[in-house]
C-alpha cells in the first residue's frame, strides 16, 4: 500500500510533541529496550490505555492529557498519536459514530449527581480512536481503561462498542492526519 508517510508523522497545534518535550521522553522511557515498531506501539497503547476516562472537550493538547493523567477518547488517542509520531511511527486518527449504552451515562450522572447527563450528550456520538501504520493499518481505541472496563462488567453493561452504520451495514470511519480542525 502506498501512502504518505510523512503526512502521519507531523506534530500540529493538539499533537503537540514538537513544542512539549515531556511527551517524547515518556515515549522513549516507556519504550526502552524495545526492538521494533510493534513492541514501541504495544508498550505506548497500553500506557495510554490505563490513563482513567474522563469527560472534557475534545480539543485537548496531547501534553495536556500526559500532565493530567487522564482523557477522554479524543484526548487519550491524541497523546497516543503523539506518542507514536514522537519515535517515528506514523499514527492517525479515526472519528466515527456510536451508539451509545445509555445505561453507562444514567449511572454515571447519578455518581456526578447530573441524572440528565445521559439525555445532554445524546444516544449517537462521535467517537476518536488511532491507527497505526505497522505494515498495514492497525487500530487501538485506548478510550477506557481497565478499571472503567471492570466496572462495566460489575454492572452488567457489555464492552462491544456499538458502532453506528449506514444503509449499508457498513461503519463510515474518517480518517485525519490532523485532529485539530475537527475537535475545535
């Protein structure tokens, strides 16, 4: 397959590895010892999967989500793409639509105290997720962590993702090498 590699390696105004150096030196501490493209992406995707989830706007600095410690999907998936870019290893992101278990936002708005939260955001969303070119395009959706995913379980609520089709049957996935103008 032939494609634009350098286009999937450039920092930008949310994957901001160029301008925060603090993302390039966890990426290299995190990938330490490792021997290839698949062991880098392997240790970074599971770093950035265990950050917690959490609710906030989708234009957030992939340093930004690194000092908090924790994101949304579009915040984790961008520190990851950041992360990846960093050592060289062309990463993208991909938005589609979910449909969402509306039994995980009445819980979580009667946690936050905000039962309406659930009919605030919408049983369709969009959805961030990233992929990366190993050879060929593999996707990662380091949107929850394993404690969010223990929980879900607990509660009954099933892991698959509902993704949102067309008439088709087919998911409509959009593929950026910049996040930027999308998330503002």
């Amino acid at each position: 397959m032939s494609f634009d590699r350098d286009k999937y390696l450039q920092p930008s105004s949310l994957c901001n590895f160029d301008r925060s150096p603090e993302v390039r030196e966890k990426a290299l501490g995190l990938t330490a010892g490792c021997r290839n493209s698949r062991q880098k992406y392997e240790k970074i995707c599971a770093f950035v999967k265990e950050l917690p989830y959490g609710l906030e706007d989708w234009d957030v600095k992939a340093s930004q989500t690194l000092k908090k410690g924790w994101g949304m999907c579009s915040g984790k998936s961008n520190l990851l793409v950041a992360m990846l870019r960093s050592l060289g290893i062309p990463a993208r992101y991909r938005v589609y639509q979910l449909k969402a278990s509306m039994a995980i936002w009445q819980q979580a708005g009667r946690e936050m105290g905000r039962q309406s939260i659930a009919e605030e955001l919408g049983e369709i969303r969009d959805h961030v997720d990233c992929e990366t070119w190993l050879g060929k395009w593999v996707d990662f959706d380091p949107g929850r962590d394993t404690a969010m995913e223990q929980g879900m379980l607990r509660l009954g609520m099933p892991l698959e993702r509902n993704k949102v089709t067309d008439a088709h049957g087919r998911v409509v996935y959009h593929h950026l090498a910049t996040f930027d103008e999308w998330a503002c």
